[in-house]
C-alpha cells in the first residue's frame, strides 16, 4: 500500500487537507492499517485505512496499563498493594496465550503487576488487576470504554483487559495512537517501563517483544500484540534530536515485518519533517470581542506550548490565524475554549489548536447588560 501524507490537527478526529509531499515519498508498509504520528502535535504524517475498526490484540493491554497508571497517580491504589488472583485470571500455561504465570490463588504487588501486562503481556495480569479495580473483567471493561471515549477514540469497542479475540472488540490504529500519546503525557512517571526489556516473576525471566528496543536505542515503548485474527501488531515511539514520534501497525505478516515496518516509517518521518514552534503557553495570540461582560474583550491564547511538524526546509513559510468564536457572551471562565488557531503554508492547512480565555470575564450588572441589548437592536 502507498501511505498518504496526511497533517491532522491533534484536536479533531479526521484529518485535515493533505499537506505538501516530503521530498522523499513515504515507504510502502504491507499491513491492514497503519498510522506515524508527532507526539507533541499529534499530526499524522503518513496513514493508511487508519480509522478501520480492527482486532487489537494484546494492544488492549495499553488501556489496560493506562487505567492502572491513572489510578496509581490519583491514589485509587498504592505500588505495594496486593493484588489476588482468581481461577478466571489464573493462565493454565497454554502456548496460545501469553502469561505472567501468576500462582492461583496467591498475589503479586500492583507494580509486578504493572510491569507483567507491559513486559510481559500477561494475560492474567490484565485479569487480575481488571477484577481488582473493576470487581470483574466485564465490569472493568466498561471502565475501558468510558476512558477510551473521553481520550477521542471513536472507533474503539473493549469487550476484556487483555485483547483476546472477543466479538465487537476492536480498535482503529488512530485510537491507539491516541492512546499512546496519552500514556506517554499522562503516565510519565511510568512510561519508562515500556522501555524495559525483561522482567523475571516467580524464578520466570521473559523478554519483552518489542524488537525494536533491541535494535534502535531512539525507541522506547511501547506494546506488541499477536491473535491469528488480528495478524502481528505493534505500537512504538521513538524520539531524535528533540522530536517524538509514534507509529502503529496492524495486521501485519509477521514478527519481522511489524519491526521493519515500524523502523522504516521511523526513518522515514525523522528525516523528512522538522519541527516549526509557534506559540507559547498562556501568550496572547488574538483577542474576541465579549458581551454582557464586565470586560468587552477577552485574550485567547494555547492552553500549551504548541508547534507542527513541517517538511524539512518549510518550518520559515508556517503561518498561524486565530478565528475567534462569534458571539462570545459572558461569563467566560479562564481556560475555557473561545476559538481555535490555523497553521496553514502556501494556504494549505496543516493543523489547528483550541485557544482559551487567558483571564475571566465576569458577568457585567444589569444597566450595562441593557444598554448593550439596546444598543444591539439598532445594528
């Protein structure tokens, strides 16, 4: 399949106009759906079939670590408490699944844990912590889908914790992208044990899948998945001189070519992009007119350091455009979305960003309100 170039604003679910072509087209990759995304923007460089509903496999378990992370960060559960392990999370030791080999009926620490689902993709891992943070699986499912759903992942549907085929459980390979980025922002304290290449449970060492960790020091995370209904898969992120990028495949042939195709499109995005830094966290970047305010204006700007990934030699052509909501009315809390910024080169779009309210309007008394409303019946 040839990739499209494709630049889409990290904001919105489909992409944007396609962008100007690299100078060097973008490599084929044999698989069902693919996708290489900048982590800082969440641009897609180069996609094929990328909100296709596919079986994930053991890519499930990155929602599944995420959940763990976030309640680990929020104080739900602590790294040293004890997590049992029932008969439905037991793993017989089948070759068709992959197992942490956790004994029945015994308990292993929330971080073993942890570092089972990532390193070693224990399906009773992924079992076990379900039933402890959600009571059952099915239950711990829906925690899934709610979480997927608040990320932006429209075409994704859990139906279990560890990605074992199951009907209606699937996933696109920009949802997982999405969710990569999030474990990547959300989960740092973590993130680092994506990058681990072995861990050893119960006199048990096991290597983490991911080829790529073993070849390429620039990658570091994150998830392999393998069902003979989804093919081999594999989500990676790797980061170069200051730029992170994340690539996902799916459904491809093999264990090599997941490897291969992931580097490729690595080598690809990094020698073919470079980063335009545009605006600065909290600086005003436009002002939009309010009314019934105690203020007649408020100042917009990007809630975060933004920049865009450009082919190389056009990050001095990038030009930004703030387009204010009409009819902003107060009260107007600070931080709250009130337009969007455009980047665009030669009037091609490559990516927008929400701007929000830099200060609060309050709401204005009541002369001030009135006079505004008669003022407007005479426009």
């Amino acid at each position: 399949m040839q990739a499209a170039l494709i630049l889409a604003a990290s904001c919105l679910a489909a992409p944007l106009t396609a962008a100007a072509q690299t100078l060097v087209p973008p490599p084929a990759i044999e698989a069902k759906a693919y996708l290489l995304m900048d982590f800082e923007s969440g641009q897609i460089l180069m996609a094929s079939n990328a909100d296709q509903a596919l079986p994930p496999a053991s890519l499930t378990k990155m929602m599944t670590s995420y959940i763990v992370e976030q309640a680990l960060k929020s104080g739900r559960i602590k790294p040293n408490d004890m997590i049992s392990v029932s008969e439905h999370a037991w793993c017989r030791g089948s070759s068709t699944e992959s197992c942490m080999y956790l004994p029945l009926n015994g308990q292993a620490s929330v971080m073993d844990m942890l570092r089972g689902i990532i390193i070693q993709s224990g399906n009773d891992a992924s079992k076990a912590v379900a039933e402890h943070l959600g009571g059952t699986e099915e239950a711990f499912a829906q925690l899934m889908n709610k979480e997927a759903k608040r990320l932006g992942m429209t075409r994704t549907q859990f139906a279990n914790a560890t990605g074992l085929p199951a009907p209606n459980h699937l996933a696109s390979a920009r949802d997982l992208g999405i969710l990569a980025r999030a474990i990547i922002r959300d989960s740092s304290e973590y993130y680092s044990i994506y990058a681990e290449k072995e861990f050893k449970f119960n006199g048990i060492k096991q290597g983490n899948r991911n080829a790529l960790l073993y070849t390429d020091p620039t990658v570091d995370g994150l998830k392999t998945g393998h069902t003979s209904e989804a093919g081999f898969c594999l989500v990676a992120s790797a980061r170069r001189n200051g730029m992170r990028l994340i690539s996902v495949v799916m459904g491809s042939q093999s264990m090599q070519s997941r490897a291969d195709q992931t580097r490729a499109m690595f080598n690809w995005g990094f020698s073919s992009f470079e980063s335009a830094n545009l605006l600065k966290a909290q600086a005003p970047a436009g002002v939009g007119a309010v009314r019934f305010g105690v203020a007649d204006q408020v100042r917009a700007g990007v809630a975060r350091d933004w920049s865009v990934l450009v082919p190389r030699g056009q990050a001095a052509q990038v030009r930004t455009a703030v387009q204010m909501q009409p009819n902003l009315t107060a009260p107007i809390a600070k931080g709250a979305v009130v337009g969007k910024v455009v980047a665009s080169v030669n009037g091609k779009t490559l990516a927008e960003q929400p701007v929000v309210a830099l200060e609060a309007v309050e709401r204005a008394g009541f002369f001030k309100r009135s006079w505004q409303q008669l003022q407007g019946l005479f426009r």
